[in-house]
C-alpha cells in the first residue's frame, strides 16, 4: 500500500506542510452524523480548532494500528482538550515518546484522559498530574 | 510527529550553533560534545557553561508548542553540583547568550532539578508562559557543573526534556 502524504495549509504562509500521521488519531463526530477527521480521506491534515465544538456529539481518539477506539461523550458546552506530551532524552532519538492527551472542561472540571507510550490510559483532572513514572501498579497518584 | 524539534547548542564569540545534539555532555572546553575524557574538569572547579535552546525547525501542521520542561536524572558523583538558569516561578527571563565560560554565570544559579518539573522552567520569549507559533527558538537553558576538590572524574547522568505542543 503506497504511503500517504498528508497535508496541512498554513494561512499565515499560504503554505503547504507534510505531516506525519500520529499513532493516535482523532475523529469529531458531530449531531448531525457528519464528521471531521483530523487525517481526512483526502489526504488533508486539520487542526483541533477547526471542529466545530457546538455541533459535536462525541469525539474518539483511535489507534490506525490495532483499530481500537476511545470514545468520550461531549457534554453540550464543553470546550474540547487535545494535545500532545512529547519528550526524551537529549541526545537520545530511540528515548522519545507522545503521550496522548484529551478530554473536556465543562462547568469549571476538567475531565482529561492520557494515553501513555506504553498504551496504558489514565484519567486525571490536571494534564501536571501526567508524569510517565507516576503510573505504575504500585504507585498512588 | 508534527513539529519536528531539535536541541542545539551555542559556542564560541560568535556563537556556532551546533544543531540536533547527539549528546550534552560537559567538559573542560567550551565545545559541543565534547569528549569528557579528553577535557576532564579540575577537581574544585566549574565546567564551560552550556547555551542550549529547544528549536522547532518545523511546525509541521501544529499550531503551538508551550511549557518546556528540563531535567537530569541520575544523581551526580561525589559533591559534584550542577547549577541552571531554568526554574519554575520568578523566572529571571530570556537568558542571553555569552561566550561560554568556566565560572559563575548571573542567573545560572538553581539546581537543576532531577525529576519532572510540575510547570514550565525554561521560557519562550523571556516568559515561561510563552508560546512558539512558528519555526524558531526556546530561551537558552544555561547549566553547568560545579565539581568539588574531592571528587574524581566519570560523573554520568541524563539531561530530559519534554514540552506540549497542540496540533
């Protein structure tokens, strides 16, 4: 299967750029059953700004490797989280990592959901409280 | 990955970026990458002063990236410290690039922290709040090793780093 090019332009540039596509990809599924995809079948990239956050019914966050899916409900007046946690070692290529982070502010809380490099998931209410050493069985948060 | 980051360092008077670091380590010279072993730090005495700054050579479809965040793991041997200009609150601003040397540096005067940082400790603009929109730089984290009189070559520890960007 050819590998595909994706595409963002940048307004202030009236430029193209490349993007990579990320392990986790997100999907804004609407009310009305029309979508937003942030790698579209187009082969264009877009921007968490670009969802229209009135109309949104649920946003998923899913794995183009496995094909498994997180789904968070949107409550109706929410304003949308998405971001990425990317870090290493300096020096160190192999050491770099992305964690996932998404979620929802809704009436002064903050639900947030990380999906961490090794594919665990945590849930917390503050992205600070995202620190890769913290989640491990024995460790309380 | 959208944006696409490097770590670089500056040396010399007219400041010689070295781009994408495969290594920060820290001698008897003002160099990038040196060979610790070739440049070993007298006993009691300070190592060249590092300039190195976060650079986003691309944002890649990204429209942010924010909150750098700086740390060494691994302690250091012997009484060995290592001081920076990096630090959480009352941050001093935008440290400005010298040609490096081997003693105290105004500002560069908080340990380095060897875990995680809570918050941002490196700015953007002289303000840790700052943002990058577009290809370009971090402030320069300055950091450097101060060694005891008793301690003895071969300290070994990993510099981190980790920031947020928004796509």
């Amino acid at each position: 299967m050819p590998t595909r090019i994706f595409k963002f332009y940048r307004k202030e540039t009236d430029s193209y750029e490349v993007v990579n596509p990320e392990l986790w990809q997100w999907r804004a599924n609407y009310n009305d059953g029309t979508f937003l995809e942030q790698f579209d079948s187009q082969d264009r990239f877009h921007q968490i700004a670009e969802i229209s956050q009135k109309e949104l019914h649920n946003f998923v966050m899913f794995n183009i490797e496995t094909g498994k899916g997180i789904t968070l409900k949107f409550p109706k007046g929410a304003s949308l989280i998405h971001s990425y946690l990317r870090g290493g070692q300096i020096g160190d290529p192999t050491s770099s990592y992305t964690v996932y982070v998404f979620g929802y502010e809704f009436q002064a809380q903050k639900v947030i959901l990380a999906i961490l490099p090794d594919g665990n998931l945590a849930l917390v209410d503050d992205i600070k409280d995202i620190k890769l050493l913290s989640f491990s069985k024995s460790t309380n948060l | 990955m959208a944006a696409t980051v490097e770590i670089c360092e500056s040396n010399g008077a007219g400041e010689t970026i070295s781009h994408n670091l495969t290594n920060s380590n820290m001698g008897n010279t003002d160099a990038s990458s040196p060979d610790p072993v070739a440049y070993p730090i007298s006993p009691g005495n300070r190592s060249y002063i590092k300039y190195q700054r976060v650079h986003v050579t691309n944002m890649g479809g990204s429209s942010q990236v924010k909150t750098l965040k700086i740390w060494r793991t691994t302690a250091l041997a012997g009484s060995t410290t290592h001081v920076t200009n990096a630090r959480t609150s009352s941050y001093a601003g935008a440290l400005s690039y010298a040609t490096p040397v081997k003693t105290a540096v105004t500002n560069v005067d908080q340990a380095m922290p060897t875990s995680q940082p809570g918050s941002a400790n490196l700015g953007i603009g002289g303000d840790l709040a700052g943002i990058i929109s577009a290809a370009g730089y971090s402030d320069y984290l300055g950091h450097q090793l101060i060694t005891d009189a008793g301690d003895t070559a071969g300290n070994t520890s990993t510099m981190n780093y980790q920031y947020e960007e928004t796509a």
